[in-house]
C-alpha cells in the first residue's frame, strides 16, 4: 500500500505517535472508495446500546445481523466501520482484515437518566479482535464529564501506547445546555476543540447550527462573526481543532430525507471536514436503497 501524499501529509500532523498508531490511521484514509483522499465515511452501529434494537434495526430488519453491517460498509467502499464490542465480536473471524474497524469502548442506555457512559470493552479486546481505533464518547456539560475525560485519557493512552487510533465522539450535553445548546455554533466547535485538546486523532461532532449558546461567548461572536452559511458553521469547527490539522466527521443524526443529507454533506465538503460517520440514515434503509445513498454521499466528497 502506498501512501498519497495527502494522507502522507495528514500523517504528519500526528508528531508524537508511533508507527504503529499511523498505520491504523493510513488503513483508515486508505480503505475504501475515497482512499487516500483524506475524506472518510464511516459506518457506526452503537444504536442498539443507545436506543434499543427495535427503534434502530425495526426499520430494516436485515441489521438485527452484525454481519450485515460488515457486508454493507464493505460493499459501500466505506473507511471503517464502528461498533460495540459484541457487534464486532459476532463476526470479527468471517471479516478479518477486510474493512478497519473502531471498537466503541464506551456505551450509554436510553433506560438512564444520567448524561453518562459505561466503559463497555478494553484495549486488550480491540487488540484482539484486530481493530484500528478504539472510539470513546465524551458529553462537555455533564455532571460526569469530567470523569469521562480522565477514563479517556487512561484508555486514549493505552491504545495509543498499543499502536491504536483513537476517535473522540464529543457531544455536549447536560444542565447548562437545552436541545438548541447542543448543537450551537460555540458549543460545537468547543467540544471539537475539546476532543482536540484530549489528544484525539479522529474527532466526531454533530453538525453546528448557526445559533451561539453560552454567555460569555456571544460578544466574541458578534466581534467575529461567522457567516451564516453551512459551509462556514463546518468550516469554524473544523479551524478550531487546531487549524484542521485534525481530522473532524460529522455524524449524520437522526433520520432525515436523501436530498437533506446531500445538502449537509456538501456543505461539509465546502467546510473542509474530513467527512461523515452515517449510522441510521443508511442501516435503516433497504439495503440497495443504503449503498445508493452512500454512493452519493462518497460522490461528493470525491468532487
């Protein structure tokens, strides 16, 4: 496999790791449909913890099966595919070596009423099921946010230590935030630049609306505005991981109609993110209907 010069480049943002931990970043950028691009589109499947089976996998019986999972990223070209420890143990011999994948270490219930996550699975699994990254999820805002972040610093430096990847979720949430806070402009690119800071190599955030949350925020905005734009919002939260010398995805959310997420995903073309980790709005189509729509989602980001 030889590395472009873009994922080469990208590489080099990573001073500090060794080869072993930029080797699972090249099989990442290097998988897939939009190898060596620099762009991604990761397939995650942590509904089910998050969720409930049903309201994940009823719409599109066939993901009951972890191994449709696999087949579908496979056959979409994607770069990854993200999963809980189970999932991934249910058919980590069958699909050896055939698609990176990032062990989810973390999982939160909606039967809990706390903004908090269970450590779920180890470095020691994700090393032994062959995988390239561990994900972790973080919630700046929540009572226990600070003790999520020391349980990622513990694990981060673990697997970094193994030659693993890491992938921060960063999701604010929590008593200072309502449903419009989460999403805001300053919080979204606070917690990017959160995860960032925590020594993540891939950061996930949901889209930033264009709305700005936090008080002491504001007067800085309104001195250094942010065009109302979509591209702009990406492009901000993408600036504030150091300079976008991280690599930043954004997920696709709930679900929402084909046309919506190709307009999100230009813009976070546009925006300079490094792509999008699209869970429900493709696992809960039929399947042909799901690589058409990751299809052009992989389009766009190929320009």
């Amino acid at each position: 496999m030889r590395l472009t010069p873009k994922v080469q480049e990208i590489l080099s943002w990573y001073e500090s790791d060794n080869p072993g931990t930029k080797a699972n970043l090249a099989r990442i950028l290097m998988q897939g449909k939009l190898a060596g691009t620099g762009r991604m589109v990761i397939l995650p499947v942590d509904q089910g913890f998050e969720h409930g089976p049903a309201r994940s996998f009823a719409p599109n019986p066939a993901g009951y099966d972890p191994r449709y999972m696999f087949e579908l990223a496979l056959e979409a070209g994607l770069n990854a595919y993200a999963a809980p420890l189970g999932m991934i143990e249910a058919a980590a011999a069958s699909y050896a070596g055939c698609i990176p994948t990032i062990l989810k270490v973390n999982s939160s219930n909606s039967l809990s009423t706390t903004k908090d996550q269970a450590v779920t699975a180890t470095v020691q699994d994700a090393l032994r099921l062959g995988c390239s990254a561990i994900g972790f999820t973080i919630y700046p805002g929540s009572e226990y946010q600070f003790e999520m972040m020391e349980e990622l610093r513990e694990l981060a430096a673990e697997a970094k230590a193994c030659g693993l990847a890491v992938v921060v979720w960063s999701y604010p949430r929590g008593p200072m935030l309502d449903k419009v806070g989460e999403t805001a402009l300053d919080i979204c690119a606070y917690a990017a630049h959160m995860a960032a800071l925590i020594g993540a190599h891939i950061i996930k955030v949901k889209p930033p609306t264009a709305a700005v949350s936090l008080d002491a925020a504001k007067k800085t905005y309104e001195k250094n505005p942010v065009e109302d734009d979509a591209a702009k919002r990406f492009a901000h939260v993408v600036q504030a991981c150091f300079g976008g010398r991280r690599l930043v995805v954004f997920s696709g959310g709930e679900a929402k109609g084909t046309e919506d997420i190709l307009k999100e995903v230009r813009a976070i073309h546009a925006g300079g993110g490094n792509g999008s980790i699209m869970g429900r709005n493709a696992f809960q189509r039929p399947k042909a209907e799901a690589l058409k729509l990751l299809s052009d989602i992989i389009a766009v980001y190929q320009g």
